[in-house]
C-alpha cells in the first residue's frame, strides 16, 4: 500500500534546498577512484607478470571468504535494481532521465559511484581465477530479473530509512572481508574492500541526513514510517538471488557470512540502536500517541534484537558443510 499522504509530499518538495547542500558528499569523478587504479594495466607489456603477480596472494583465499566477495559483489552487480526503487519514490524521481532537480543530481550520482564497486569486484575476481565466474554470472542475472521488494512502496520516508540500514549494512560486510583478506594475506583485495567500505560510509551520512531532516519536519510520520518498516524487517537487497542450482542459496551465503563475522544478527541489532541513537529518537517530543507507541518501540527493538542473536549464538547447532556453483560446487 502507498502511504505517501499530502503532508509527506509538503516534505519532499521543500527539502531541495536541504539535498543540494548534501552533494557535497559525492566526489567529482576526476577526484574519484576508478576500477582501474586496483587492477593490473593489461595494455603494458609487461602485463603477464602483472596478473601473475596480482592472483598469487589471491591463492591464499579461503573458499569461505571467496563466498562472502562472491555475494557481495553480486548484490553490487544489481545496481540497475537499486536506481529503478529510488526513482520510484514519490516526490524524488528523475522524470526525465536528466532532471537537474537535487533528488535526480543524488541519485544518479550516488548511482556513478556505486557502479565501481560491482565492476571492481568482479574483475578482481575473474583475474584471480578462483571463482566460476559463468555461475556468478547467472546469479547476476537471475538476480536483476527476479528484483527485490523490500517493504518501502513509493514512501520515500520509508526508503531513505531502508537505505540509511542498508548503506551501513554493506559500509560493515565490506568492511569486515577487508579485515578477512588482510588475514590471509590478500592486500590488493584488502585495499579494494577498504575504498569500497569507505565509499558506503559517506552514502550512509546523506541518506541518515535526509531522514534527520525529515524526523525535524515531520516527526509524527518519520516515527511511523521507521516502525513500520522495523515492522516488516530489512531485507537484504540479494535476497532473492539463485545460481539455478541452489534454491537456498541466499540463506547458505548469509549463514557462511554469519560464521566468518562479516555481516551477523548482532550487527543487525546494533545498526537498528544506531540509527536510534543518530536521529535521537529517545528524545523526541510533542508526538502524537500512535507516534510516542512507535518511539518506545523502536528504542526498545535494538536491545531486543541483541538478545535474540545472543540467545540464537548460544543455541548454534554444529556448521554444516554446504555446496557452492560460485567455487565450482566445493564445499565450505
């Protein structure tokens, strides 16, 4: 159901001014990295002992983490995805294509930047030679067409809320294998990881800054909109992902990522206390009673949800090997 009411559209209009002064945090693209810059240069000519030089600290690659890139860099790959939700939501599409409006100049260039990162780890990992890259090919694909919904409607309330989650969700998994490839020796993968991560970091500041303009607007209906969606649950972009082999196969790739630390329950948890925390929800006053039942909620669900993973961390039957196409049906 669309729940985008008169009063939301007044928000929406009148934040123009607000979302130029964001742009600041996209980077001009001759200031920004490119895929390039971490790749070896297949036009020199030493260019054979350029790649062997690049896979070798890639052989020391666990299968496990070669299935967490693969997923994040398949949930990456389905940017067109990501682009279309956003021109979806009332009051913020880009009409044209090439509107000049401030919600059209962020999306398309929030849009440019995390295009690098899809590219970037899918030639890291072609020319690492670790993956079946054709399996991971038919997960993009499989992927894109099948989409996502993940509970926004057009409400751009609840998408920029959805977003602040998510871009602190990837700013951590990225993260986190950075950290994993720096373990097993992988700096070229590390450094990838790291400008990546860094790049989420300054998406999630504009988009927990939208909705900390919106909280300062529209209390009532930014309480709403975050209950409803913790309501629904964040869903992960891939979640619908398949390789055409494994009907399981988003759940198998979050249960490898939960076992290395990459992305957990407990981060779940403590991105939700976060974003509490980052719109000062605690302190928020003059709400309307269905809006002041929905602040109690939400301060309370963090903490709730840390004791659900503490509980179910405790309770963790033995790992189970499981079967992956992306590294040719090996078992991690």
């Amino acid at each position: 159901m669309n729940s985008f009411s008169g009063s939301k559209q007044e928000v929406i209009s009148g934040m123009e001014n607000f979302v130029s002064t964001q742009l600041k945090y996209l980077k001009p693209v001759e200031d920004s990295w490119q895929p390039q810059d971490w790749l070896p240069d297949l036009t020199s000519e030493d260019w054979i002992e350029s790649v062997e030089a690049f896979r070798e600290p890639a052989k020391g690659l666990s299968d496990a983490v070669l299935v967490v890139l693969v997923g994040d860099m398949v949930t990456e790959e389905a940017l067109p995805t990501y682009q279309t939700l956003i021109n979806g939501f009332e009051g913020v599409s880009d009409k044209t294509g090439a509107d000049t409006s401030p919600w059209a100049q962020w999306t398309r260039g929030w849009t440019a930047e995390e295009n690098r990162h899809g590219d970037l780890l899918n030639k890291y990992l072609y020319l690492t030679g670790r993956v079946d890259m054709r399996a991971v090919e038919v997960t993009i694909q499989n992927l894109l067409s099948k989409g996502f919904d993940p509970s926004t409607a057009q409400d751009p309330y609840r998408g920029f809320i959805y977003t602040s989650f998510q871009e602190r969700a990837t700013k951590i998994s990225h993260k986190n294998v950075a950290k994993l490839a720096r373990e097993e020796g992988d700096d070229n993968l590390q450094g990838i990881c790291s400008a990546i991560a860094a790049d989420e970091a300054r998406h999630e500041k504009v988009y927990t800054n939208f909705i900390s303009h919106i909280f300062e607007q529209d209390p009532d209906g930014a309480m709403l909109a975050f209950r409803d969606l913790m309501r629904a649950q964040i869903v992960m972009p891939s979640h619908l992902m398949q390789d055409g082999a494994d009907p399981n196969l988003f759940d198998n790739f979050s249960i490898i990522a939960q076992q290395l630390g990459v992305y957990t329950a407990k981060h779940y948890s403590e991105i939700v206390e976060h974003l509490v925390r980052t719109w000062n929800l605690e302190n928020l006053t003059g709400l309307s009673s269905k809006a002041a039942e929905a602040q109690d909620y939400l301060c309370h669900l963090g903490s709730r949800y840390k004791k659900l993973a503490e509980r179910s961390q405790r309770r963790k039957s033995r790992i189970e090997e499981r079967k992956f196409s992306w590294i040719f049906n090996r078992e991690v």
